[in-house]
C-alpha cells in the first residue's frame, strides 16, 4: 500500500551504497526505505520494536489538509501491517510500550462558525493523544482543548510524550491564548494510562517570549520532567532567542532553569535532547544557531547534567563543509547552511548528531544532505559524513539499534513531491553489507 523500497537508490541516485548490492537482503546489515503516496509524506520518527519498526509521521494533501500516518515494518523495513491514517490532525512523537504505543499531535479544527474572528483564528488547535496496540488500533483517544471558554479560541499543541516510573503519561505541549500580544507558553499534562484521567496539569509563563520546545520530554532519574525549549522574541525580520532547560518537579514549578546565550544576540533553538547512555552523564542538546537574521546557520551542541544544569564548555558548533579534523566552527561562522535536528547517545558514551548541510561547490551531493557527527562523551569529534542525493533530504529522528547501528528517519523531496525514508546503517554511519 504506497509504499516504494529501495535499496540502492534510483540507479544509484540516492548513495553511493558501497557494497550493498554485492549482499543478498537477508544477509543486509543495513538498507534504505522509501515510502511515498500521490501526496506528500514527511518522516516525524521510527522507533525500534521487538520485531521491527513503528514509523510516524504526516501526510499532507492536495486541499491543504494534514493527517497523521504511521507504518508498521519488520526488521528489514518491510510492512507488515496497513498504514494507519489519523485524520484530522498531525503527530509530533511516539512512545512504544510493552502492548502497543502512543503518539501526541494537533488536532486542527476549521472555526468558520464564528462571526468575530480575524484571519488567524479561523483554525484551531487542540492536542491530541493515541494510545494504539501494535496492530495499529486505536486504543483510546482523548483531545486536549480550552473546554472552559471555547470562545477564547485558545491553540494547544501536542509536542512530545514519556512515561513516568508509575506508568504515567506525561504530555508536553505549549498554549497560546487568542490575541495579537499573547506569548506561547509550555504545559505539563500527566494522565493515568488506564483511561487517561488526568493527574495535574501546570501551564508555565515565566518570561514574556514564546516558548519552542523540542519534540522530547524525559523523565531525569530523580522522577523530574525536564526538556529544552527556545525562548523567542520576534521583531519584524529579525528574530533572537536563547537556549532554556526546564527542570520540574511533578505538579510543581521550576526547580532548575539553566539557560544559555541569554546576554547575546542570535537564534538559538533547540531541536532534541536525549539521554546520554549512563544516568550519570546527563543529557545531550542538538540545535540550530543562526545570527538574528537566520544567516549563517551552524549544527549546535551542548551537554547537561542529569539535574538540568548547563555543562559550562560543552557547547559545540558545527558545519557541514568542514572535515573530521576541523569540525567545530566558532558561533555564526558558517560556510554551509547547517540545522542541528535529532540525537542519540551511543553505548561508548558519545553521541551521534543529526542534521542537515545545504551543498557547497566544496561539499555535497545536490540540495539538501543529511549531515552525521559522531562526538565522544566531551563532545571531540570523531568522524562527520553526509549521506544524500540530488533531491532535498532532512532527517527528523536517529536512533542507536540493538546492534549498534544507526536507525535514521526524515523526508526525502524530489521534483516537489515529498516521501518517508528510514535508513539503517551501520555504527560509522555507513551503508554497508
């Protein structure tokens, strides 16, 4: 059902594959998918199953309108099941449990019926939540929207789920009340998993900005909720924002908030944070940093403890036309358009950046690639690559698989028409037999 796989690329288009076609596909530690419709599909995230692969993602047609969508594979990429449409909305994460898994996205609502509302209000978000089994059935659903005053035409969006020790959702979103002057601010919803009844809800407006959090939330191992967001200010072209991570108790305020770049002027937003391999060594931020006008865009990363403390020092800048041997940049140096888009720790204690680089006459394989840096646990360099071809390619998610490998999952647009990849390559980023 709508599904193309390849292997190789399109006659090689895609990669240069190495020896991959030399290896029968059982023997394949590592293979490309594409999974395209007549519409546009863009990738959100694949997680790992026992048996294969969950892959999220949206859909969005022809009129305008925007679905969620998820594949179900086996260990080779291959479905198993129908896709599953969830329409009327968007999904933003995933969260895989024993019997199943939940995804958290926008439900988007046409709001035509109202006389008094300008342009921009004409739509309305609510969040929305899934609980599936692995099947692909829903589950339970619940929607969460401004019931007490729907006239105040308030956006929830659904950005990103965990579980707590209990078994507990917990759902992090932001809020934004109707009005020109509004900010748009974080809220932490935690619901039993049962019927998903809600434990407590907390909204936090701490600074007059907007709030950009990333599409993860975790639980630290002292059962506190922490995450990173971009604390934004727009004014006409230029917009400048600083790096915030929220550390909170359950049903609390803040604990911790350790920020950075807050004293100078750029664009900094953070796009994943993940936890390293040992609980001991915290967590690890990917981002993108641009001056205030959104030039000179850099892959940005930096460490923090498992207390939601800044790591003073560990900040890193990269760009994807440099070399192994120099591949950090100093803040706004940038001979490549770079974004900083997904993390994963590595069992060696480093992690692995994902992004992507803009082609240069010096680097690249056409449009967009996808740029890959391996960093030890200090954030040292330990091999960049990019992996790509003559279309746009952007990587939403990445993953550390079972067998040390790597599990990549974005978007690939050719010719205007956009489709879902995943690839598996091995532990160097390589796509090998």
């Amino acid at each position: 059902m709508r599904v193309r796989i390849i292997l190789c690329g399109l006659g090689l288009y895609f990669w240069g594959c190495n020896n991959i076609e030399d290896a029968s596909p059982s023997d394949r530690s590592t293979f490309m998918h594409f999974y395209e419709a007549p519409h546009n599909l863009y990738g959100v995230q694949a997680e790992p199953l026992a048996d294969g692969y969950i892959i999220v993602g949206n859909e969005l047609l022809a009129n305008g309108n925007q679905n969620g969508y998820i594949i179900r594979t086996d260990s080779r990429g291959q479905r198993v099941a129908d896709d599953v449409v969830l329409e009327g909305g968007s999904i933003s994460d995933v969260k895989v449990t024993a019997d199943g898994y939940y995804v958290i996205g926008d439900s988007i609502k046409s709001n035509l019926e109202s006389g008094d509302v300008s342009v921009f209000d004409l739509v309305v978000y609510s969040a929305r939540l899934f609980k599936l089994d692995l099947n692909g059935n829903i589950v339970k659903k619940l929607v969460i929207a401004d019931r007490e005053n729907a006239t105040n035409m308030t956006d929830i969006h659904g950005g990103a789920l965990t579980l707590n020790e209990q078994g507990q959702v917990v759902v992090l979103g932001t809020l934004r009340k109707a009005g020109a002057a509004t900010t748009e601010n974080p809220y932490l919803t935690v619901l039993e998993p049962q019927g998903l009844n809600t434990v407590w809800t907390r909204t936090y407006d701490v600074l007059e900005r907007d709030y950009v959090n990333t599409r993860a939330v975790h639980v630290a191992p002292s059962g506190t909720i922490i995450w990173a967001t971009a604390l934004l200010r727009e004014n006409q072209n230029f917009s400048r924002s600083f790096l915030g991570i929220p550390y909170i108790q359950e049903n609390s305020t803040f604990e911790n908030f350790a920020q950075f770049g807050e004293q100078t002027e750029q664009q900094l937003y953070a796009h994943d944070i993940q936890p390293a391999a040992s609980a001991t060594s915290g967590f690890g931020v990917i981002g993108t940093y641009a001056t205030p006008t959104g030039a000179n865009a850099n892959m940005f990363f930096l460490r923090v403890t498992q207390t939601g403390g800044i790591i003073p020092g560990s900040e890193r800048y990269f760009d994807g036309i440099l070399s192994a041997e120099n591949a950090t940049v100093g803040e706004g140096d940038s001979q490549s358009e770079d974004t900083g888009d997904a993390l994963t720790a590595t069992r060696d204690g480093g992690f692995v950046l994902a992004g992507s680089m803009l082609t240069t006459p010096a680097r690249g394989k056409g449009g967009k690639d996808i740029f890959l840096v391996k960093v030890d646990a200090f954030g040292n360099v330990l091999w960049n690559k990019i992996l790509g071809g003559t279309g746009n390619e952007t990587v939403s998610s990445i993953r550390e698989t079972a067998d040390g490998g790597l599990l990549l999952c974005g978007a690939n647009e050719v010719s205007g028409l956009s489709s879902i990849f995943i690839i598996k390559t091995d532990a160097n980023g390589e796509l090998t037999q």
